[in-house]
C-alpha cells in the first residue's frame, strides 16, 4: 500500500457514512468520485467510516483500491438500505483483538460476563449481582417496550410495534420504515468500528447465530438514544422521501452525539478490555503469519517469539 495504515486518521477523527445509489465511481486524483448523468461528487475515502453502495452502483478496481488503503470500510446494501450483501476489510491486520474476543466467546463463563456487562451498560444502572440472565433479559425488555411507547406519544405517532416486511417495503408504516433506516445506518457505523478495531462482527454474546451478531450486540447500547427517537420524530413528519431524510438526521445525530468517539470505546468495556491489546505484527502483507506453538504448562515465557496461540 501507498500509506502506513498509522499515518490514516482514527476512527473516532472520521466522518460517519456515506449512501449512494444509481452512480458509477472510480479514481479522482488521490481520492475517489461519484458520477451521475449530470455531475460529479468527490469522496473523502480516507475521512469517511462506510460507504454504502446501493443498488445500480458500479465502482472500479481503482476505486475499491483508493478505499482499502483509505482504511473505508465498503458496504454492499439493498435499496434504501435495508439489506445487507457484502462487506469489505479492516483496519488493522493484527488478529489481536480477533482471538481476544473468540476466547470470550467461546467460554461460557467469560461469555456471561460480557453479556452482563452489555446489558447493565444499556440498563444504565446499578443491578444486584444475584440477579439473574432471564430477570436482566426481562428488565431490558420492558425498559425497551416503555421507551417505544414513550416517544411515540411525545411524538404523537401510531405506534402499532416492530413489523416490516423485506419483500413489501414500501408497504410499511412510517415508523417501521423510518426505524429500519436509521438502524441501518447505525449498523453499517457499528461494524465499520469492528472492523477497524479489528474485532469479528460475526462472534457475539447476547446476539447469535448471523453474520453480524457482534454488530447487532453493540448497535443496540445507542438505539433508545439515538436512532429511535430520530426515527419517530421524522415518522411523524413523513416527508416525501422518508428513508433519505432519515439517512441526513442521522449524520447530524451521529456527530452530535460524538458516537464516532464511542464505539471502540464502549466496546472494551463490554469485553473487558482494561489495558491496550498488544497488536504487534508485520506491516509487510506479503509475508506469512506466525506459527502457533501449545502453551506449555509451567512455561514462564507465555509462548515462543511467534507470541503462542495469543498476544
């Protein structure tokens, strides 16, 4: 690559998202551009978190080229969206943080007491310690179901719950519509700073099962916040094109809000991450990984100069 992936800004310092649809993009000097039939859009590649490529977008070898060295995390979406097809690479080559998270998520113990800690961060108080996984589950719920019904009467809007349909999109309610938006967008946020941090948005703790378990996990510290009162707010407007004035209140909310500065943050706390993670390793792409020596029991060393199975 043309840049040290240290002399990239961080992920707290970079703008937010961009979504577009129905353009071409390729190279524009150091950076890239978006071309319609009239006119043309430069992108930051390497002050932006996500670009989301909607649907009839074509994009350039060179292109995709400028994004990966920008540290840019690609996102292949549906309209206005809602589905998710592909994603690109990281930030970091380091696997660290990676098997940090994958000996967390396969211990049980160490699993529970990630999923505590995520639920008494979303909870925002102080629970007894005797309290148990279903009595924490239940107190999410209902902290979740008044919060709904809350703002849509601040908001005045009728709310009938949570259903959309993939198929039928434009079938649905505002509300539903304008969550799924928003949610959307928070997502592509949350699994850009995965990425960049170099954990898998695929192993998570109270989410599991799907691809971006470990997103869906940490997008929802910030919905009652963030998106869900945007999304009833601009549902009781329903303005014409209620999916892009969502996407546009969303950028404003998310820079507001300092989320950008957040997320890895929050996500140490949530794994238990005390101390900065040793990502020692080669900035060379080219040349091969380490090999995986078995701890030795009553080795002091804590593995052979590879670092052992972790770092």
């Amino acid at each position: 690559m043309d840049r040290d992936l240290h002399m990239i800004p961080k992920f707290r310092d970079r703008l937010s998202f961009v979504y577009v649809e129905h353009v071409r993009i390729d190279q524009h000097e150091k950076s890239n551009a978006c071309h319609d039939i009239d006119s043309m859009v430069a992108i930051p590649v390497a002050t932006v978190a996500v670009l989301m490529l909607g649907p009839g977008v074509s994009i350039t070898h060179a292109a995709i080229r400028r994004l990966t060295e920008g540290n840019c995390l690609v996102v292949w979406c549906g309209e206005e969206n809602v589905r998710f097809y592909a994603q690109g690479l990281g930030g970091t080559r380091s696997a660290a943080r990676l098997l940090h998270q994958a000996r967390l998520a396969t211990d049980e113990e160490l699993r529970m007491e990630v999923v505590r800690r995520m639920y008494l961060m979303r909870l925002g108080e102080e629970v007894d310690e005797s309290t148990t996984l279903q009595q924490l589950r239940g107190m999410e719920g209902a902290r979740v179901r008044n919060a709904y019904q809350q703002i849509a009467r601040e908001t005045g809007v009728n709310w009938q719950g949570r259903s959309y349909d993939r198929q039928a999109w434009r079938s649905g309610d505002p509300p539903n519509r304008a969550l799924s938006a928003a949610n959307s967008c928070l997502y592509g946020l949350c699994h850009a700073a995965i990425l960049s941090a170099g954990y898998s948005p695929a192993l998570g703790f109270i989410h599991t099962g799907k691809q971006r378990s470990f997103v869906y996990d940490i997008a929802d510290l910030y919905k009652l916040e963030i998106t869900v009162p945007l999304a009833f707010a601009l549902a009781a407007e329903n303005p014409p094109n209620l999916e892009r004035a969502v996407r546009h209140a969303c950028r404003d909310a998310f820079r507001d809000s300092q989320l950008m500065k957040r997320i890895i943050p929050d996500i140490s706390t949530a794994l238990g991450v005390e101390e900065e993670i040793d990502e020692s390793y080669d900035e060379d792409p080219a040349l091969p990984a380490e090999l995986w020596e078995p701890k030795i029991l009553g080795d002091e060393s804590e593995g052979a100069e590879d670092g052992g199975a972790y770092r």
